[in-house]
C-alpha cells in the first residue's frame, strides 16, 4: 500500500473538473494507493522520470518513490493541457 499526496495546486485542478470526471480521478488515485501501476506510461523529455495515469480525458502525473512508498501528485489536468 502507498500513501499519496496531493499537493495544494494539484488538488486545485481537481476541484475545476467536472464532479463526473472528479470521480474517475478518485478512483485511479485509489488504484495509486493500491499499488496498480501496470497501464501507467513512464513519461520522457522534461518529465523524466514521473509516471502518467490514464483517467478518461484527463491525466494525473505522479512521482513514484519505491524507498518509501510515496507517491506524490505533480498535475492532474485534461489530455490537451497537461504536458
């Protein structure tokens, strides 16, 4: 199990999406907690290094520390606007 966290300006973004697609989000970032990482996609370029989770037509790019189990929430923000 890992613990997420949400940082102010990501949970921001949150709070602008539609309550339909708040829930798809939610769900994923439970699927984060629980350790579900296969369909995420390794992210290039300036974000080497970080991880993307498909939500719909939104997408939450995190930072994964296996060390300590914490996943960290850079962005959350539709397909078109979030690289």
């Amino acid at each position: 199990m890992y613990k997420v966290i949400i940082p102010k300006a990501a949970f921001k973004e949150l709070e602008k999406i539609d309550s339909q697609n708040q829930k798809l989000v939610f769900s994923k970032i439970l699927d984060l907690e629980n350790g579900l990482f296969a369909t995420d996609k390794i992210l290039k370029g300036k974000h080497k290094g970080k991880f993307r989770k498909r939500a719909g037509d939104y997408r939450i790019v995190y930072l994964k520390e296996n060390d300590i189990l914490v996943i960290t929430l850079i962005r959350i923000a539709h397909r078109k606007e979030v690289y």
